[in-house]
C-alpha cells in the first residue's frame, strides 16, 4: 500500500508545481503582494492550478505508457512500470478535475476558464500535439503562459504588455531549451523517444534557443524601462543623505536587467554545456546559480515595488 501511495505522489509530479508559482506573477508585479485577500486567492489559486497539472500529468503517462517503456529513466514510472493501472490513473484524473474545476469558477469565473483551457490543451498535447514540430513548443510555452494569465485574471489584475512578451519569449526559450537538451542526450535514440526530434536539426534548434535568449531579456528590460519612475519614500532620502541626487526619482527595475541577462546567460551554459535543459524545473532547483539569481531577482523586485517606493 505504501508503494502504490509513492506511486501516486510521484506521478502527481510535485516538483513539478514549481511551473504554478507563476501565478503569483499577476500578485506580485499588480501591488497586490500585502493585501491579504489577495493573497489568500492566488494561494488558493495556485493548490487548485498544482492538482490540475497532476491531473494532466496521470493522463500524460497514460498515453506514454508505450514509449516510456523504452526509455532508460522513464520505465521506471510507476504507470509504466504497472504499478499503477492505467485504468485508475485515469479515474484519479477525473476525480481531480471534477472536484477542482467548480472550486476554480467558485473563485473566479476567469481562473476558471484559465484553467479549462490549461487543461484542454494538455489532453491535445499528449493526445496529438506534441508529435507535430514547432507546434509541440509553442504548445510548452502556452502552458506556462496560461498559468500567468490565470494569476492575473483570479485578482482582475492589469500587467504592463511588455511584462507579457517578456513571459511569452521566456517560455519559448525554456521549451526550445528543453528540445535542444533532448536532442543532445538522445541522440542515438531520438526517434524512440521523441518523434518530433527526428524534424528538428541542431543548427535549427541553435538559432531558435539565440532568438528567444534575445526576446526574453529584451523584452524584460522594454518592461522594465516603460515602468513609471519610482519616488524614494521620504525615509529613505533623509536616512542615505541623498536629496539633492538625481537618483531618487528613477526607474529602479531596471537594476533587476542584469540579473535577468546573468540567468539567461547561464541556462544557455547549462544547457550546450551541462546538458541539463531538458528538465527547466530541475535546473532551478538544483543549480546554485540559477536558483541564487532568481532569488535574488525576486527579494530585488520586492524591495522596489513594496518597500522602496513611496
């Protein structure tokens, strides 16, 4: 019984809910990080956003069960492997989105159709999406886009466009980064494993992964730069002396650019020379310095906008 309930977690795939803290994206960058109620409903946003994907993710291993099989690492599985029937791993999905679909149109109607159609173009994805190349990536991208777009709509927030190409660019570069890692660490078995590997070329893959390197730190620092100036609250300037400098009316998030370039930067060294691209999630939590940049990012972006800011 302890097996068969380990089975379950893993298959639910909770490093995965890593990708669901992007709905505190909307929370974060709308002003709304101290208001409580605010937070309390993306929160409850984000438990029903994480049993949605573990949702998708039973029904994934489902329609993979064949070809994770073959796979080195994938076999082990628990649905793949049998401990799991495919038969129960369906009606768990069920029962998951039966239950977590009403209590997201209970919080918001908008969240509720945020997550209708995460979970839509999860099931074509698996289904049949992900055979088609270019489409398979753009599909990736759009997942972690609606997750964004769920955070905002659940609180009727407003985002800068420019914050919106710079989510849009960065999830293309971590999907056609997680391509070119497959690409490379199976190279021999491509086509067992990933049918779409097969029509995607190295050279091809390369100038795509430097396109959208450029759009995701470009269009955040477009983001950065369109944000009004930030007035240094009054304790500020009487505690630093610094009144008569120039600098305390200025737009400060763009000190967050170089640490957005640094991160892009080393996911590319991570994934031509590390080799580790093709898991976005596993690269945040385990590399030191991407993980040390994104918390410093963000501890960055809060002191801005909540404690700098007047």
């Amino acid at each position: 019984m302890a097996k068969f309930l380990w089975g379950l977690i893993k298959t639910a795939r909770p490093r995965q809910w890593i990708k669901n803290f992007a709905l505190f994206a909307g929370l974060i960058f709308s002003g709304q990080l101290d208001n409580s109620n605010s937070l309390f409903i993306v929160t409850q946003a984000f438990i029903i956003f994480c049993g949605l994907s573990s949702a998708t993710y039973f029904i994934n291993d489902v329609f993979d069960i064949n070809r994770d099989r073959q796979h080195p690492f994938k076999k082990r599985r628990p649905i793949a492997s049998g401990l799991i029937s495919p038969k129960v791993a369906i009606t768990i999905a069920i029962v998951l989105i039966a239950i977590l679909l009403p209590l997201s149109y209970r919080l918001n109607p908008s969240f509720f159709y945020a997550g209708l159609g995460y979970l839509i173009l999860q099931l074509l994805y698996s289904a049949y999406l992900k055979s088609i190349i270019l489409i398979d990536v753009i599909v990736i991208a759009a997942g972690f886009v609606l997750r964004i777009y769920a955070g905002i709509w659940v609180i009727d927030a407003h985002l800068n466009v420019w914050f919106l190409l710079s989510i849009i660019a960065c999830a293309l570069f971590l999907a056609i980064g997680k391509r070119r890692s497959e690409l490379t660490l199976w190279r021999k078995e491509a086509g067992k494993q990933r049918e779409t590997l097969l029509h995607y070329p190295e050279n091809f893959l390369d100038i795509l992964t430097a396109m959208f390197a450029t759009s995701a730190w470009l269009t955040y620092a477009l983001f950065a730069f369109q944000q009004p100036p930030i007035i240094i609250k009054p304790i500020f300037t009487g505690f630093f002396n610094i009144a008569a400098i120039p600098f305390i009316e200025a737009k400060y998030l763009m000190i967050t650019v170089p640490l957005v370039l640094y991160g892009v930067m080393r996911y590319l060294y991570i994934i031509y020379e590390k080799r580790e691209g093709e898991s976005p999630e596993r690269v945040i939590l385990t590399d030191t310095p991407i993980l040390a940049t994104v918390i410093l990012w963000l501890i960055t972006i809060i002191v801005i906008i909540y404690y700098l800011g007047g």
